[in-house]
C-alpha cells in the first residue's frame, strides 16, 4: 500500500510543493539549424494540420529541415505530404515499402538529418508558434541535451475517460516541471514532441517500444542535463474510447519493461535525485499491478481473522471487476475513475507479460483519430 500511495500521491506532492523556481533562461538566443522528425503510418486526418502548425512558425523557416518517415502507409498520407513538399523544399517523404516499427523510422531519419538539433513529434501533435524557438532556446547551454516540450490535451466532447486523463497527464507535466526546475532531470520526455542535441541522439534498438523514454535516460546516463520547458505548448487529441486506451498503455508498458532492463543501474544510488525520482516516478508505477495484487492476497489472509478484513477484500475485488463495466460508468465518476485505474494496471501486466515472451516487432497502428 505504501508503494502505490508514494508513486502516485506523496512523491508527486513532495516535488511540487518543494520544487525550486524555474531557472531564467540563458541570455543567448541563437538560431540552431532543426531537424523535426516525424514517423508516420495512415496519418491523413492529421498530417496536413501537423505541417501546417510547423510552417506557421516564428523559428526561421530556413533553419528547418522537416522529414517524414511513412511506414508503408496505405491511405492519403504519403500524397498529403507530396503535396507539401512541392510547395516546400524543406519537407522531405522518406517512403518506406515495408511496416518498420517507429524505432526503426526514427533512426534511419536520423542518420539522413545533418542538423544540430533533431526536434522528434508525433502526426498528432499540433505546435504552436513559439514551441520550435522555446524548445531549442536551452541548447545554448552546453550542458542540455534533451529538452522535453509542455503537450496539453486537448477533447472536443469531455468524454467517457478523457477528463480523467487529462487530468492526470497535467499533474505529470506539472511534476516533470518540477524535477526539471529543482534537479535538471526529467524522468521521460513525452514522445508527441521533444527536442534532442544530435551529439546525443542514441540509435533506439530493434523491436524497442518508447523510443522517448530510452532517449531520455541515455541522455542522463551520460551526464547531460533533461529540462521540461513550459512555454514549449503543444496540443495532442485524447482518445475517447478506453479500449484505445488501453491498447495504447499496453505499448507503453512493454517499452516500460524494456527500459527498465536497460537502465537499472540508473537506480541506484537511490539517494540521489536520479536514482529517487527514476524509482518514485516511474518503477514504483510499473509494479503497481504486482503491488495490488500482494495487498489483495494480504487482506485475503486476514480476512480469515477479521470482518473489517473482510470487508476490505470484497472491496478490492469489486474494484478488480470494476473494469469491465467501464462503458457503463460514464455517469458515476468515482467509479469510473477507479475503474480506469484498474484497467491501466491490467494493461501494464498484459504489456509485462508480453515483454517475458520476447518483443519480435515493434510495428504500430495508431490510436484512433478524432479529427
């Protein structure tokens, strides 16, 4: 019980209310030359707005190279971008006749960029004006290798367990600012859109799933700082269906997984702010489903001794079945949120025991767009 309480309440309320102010930002503004990398499979509700909200900004355009990995799309998407791309010579298609996987698009874009920086971002996610210049401000600093950009989530209707994530994900923002602003580390940048030092680009290995994550903790692991930047504002669609949701959280869970393998020694020592926050932010979270089950088997052990045990256990397993009446718990908050609760750490165990079994394609479908 402490576990979950820590990783989801006490850790987030200790850093914000004990972050340090965030640091002014270096005097030095000099225009970098940008590589924006963008992986993308059957992205033709989104992809004509995505390059829209890049050509829209104030960065000086001719320091901006725009590359489009297309994984074997079979709608529009590959036509959109020709279509931009004649118009702009700084948009390029790399087509690819095969499904790769993102980690494989965003390496191979990665080795055709010359640029200093490489800005990597979802087809989903819009920018904002200012974001290219308030992303790539901190480089200037020597010290700053990867820079990880505000997104906020944006619905149409507020429904079914859309508020509840955006809530959620803006308390994660607010606690990434904080770490960034008080230790200069951020404990995963969020893939839909963050800023790399090329120097620092590491190759993501084949078959790996949150490519950001493992950037993130390679940039640490060699010493360089993490910042969240605030201003850096962009706007991402949350999915309406929780099943969508649920897909999607099982990818992230195995990339979790793969992670954590990869970086373990990133732990410890535990008393220092990487080792506390990589264990207080993300481990503890990834082993909450083990961590309510061993409470559940706990109070079924006492339950054989006390009524109040008792009580507690049948609680808790109407919470585990909660689940599967989520489509119908749209008008009864608490319960839903619960319910979600539940069904996020099923799809982390689901995405854990796919990972024991071997990870033999990192191949993606998209989440449902609602534009």
């Amino acid at each position: 019980m402490a576990g979950v309480l820590h990783t989801y309440l006490l850790y987030p309320a200790l850093i914000i209310l004990f972050s340090k102010k965030k640091p002014v930002s270096p005097a030095e503004n000099r225009s970098f030359k940008i590589g924006i990398l963008i992986a993308a499979y059957n992205e033709e509700k989104v992809i004509a707005q995505k390059l829209e909200s890049i050509l829209s900004s104030d960065y000086p355009l001719e320091n901006v190279q725009i590359y489009v990995g297309s994984d074997a799309s079979t709608d529009q998407t590959n036509a959109i971008i020709e279509s931009y791309s004649k118009k702009h010579n700084n948009i390029h298609l790399v087509n690819f006749s095969g499904r790769t996987g993102k980690a494989g698009i965003i390496n191979h874009l990665a080795a055709k960029a010359k640029e200093e920086i490489y800005i990597l971002t979802d087809a989903n996610v819009f920018f904002e004006k200012n974001t290219i210049k308030d992303l790539v401000k901190h480089f200037s600093n020597l010290e700053v290798g990867l820079v990880c950009s505000n997104i906020l989530k944006v619905s149409d209707k507020n429904i079914s367990i859309q508020p509840i994530e955006k809530n959620y994900l803006n308390i994660e923002n607010k606690v990434k600012s904080c770490e960034s602003n008080t230790w200069q580390l951020v404990i995963g940048a969020e893939g839909g859109c963050y800023a790399i030092r090329a120097s620092n680009y590491i190759p993501v290995p084949k078959n790996y799933f949150m490519d950001d994550f493992y950037m993130t903790m390679g940039v640490l692991n060699k010493g360089s700082k993490v910042l969240f930047e605030t201003d850096a504002i962009c706007y991402e669609d949350l999915p309406s269906q929780s099943s969508e949701e649920f897909r999607r959280k099982v990818r992230i869970s195995i990339g979790n997984f793969q992670n954590l393998s990869a970086y373990k020694h990133l732990l410890w020592p535990i008393w220092k702010p990487l080792g506390f926050a990589f264990f207080s932010h993300k481990v503890l979270r990834w082993l909450t489903p083990f961590l309510l089950m061993i409470i559940y088997a706990c109070s079924l052990l006492l339950s054989l001794h006390s009524r109040l045990f008792l009580l507690f256990t049948l609680v808790q397993f109407v919470f585990f079945a909660l689940p599967m009446f989520i489509n119908q718990l749209n008008s009864i908050k608490p319960l839903l949120f619960i319910a979600h609760f539940y069904n996020m750490n099923y799809a982390l165990l689901k995405g854990f025991f796919i990972y024991l079994k071997g990870v033999k394609s990192s191949v993606w479908e998209p989440t449902k767009r609602n534009a």
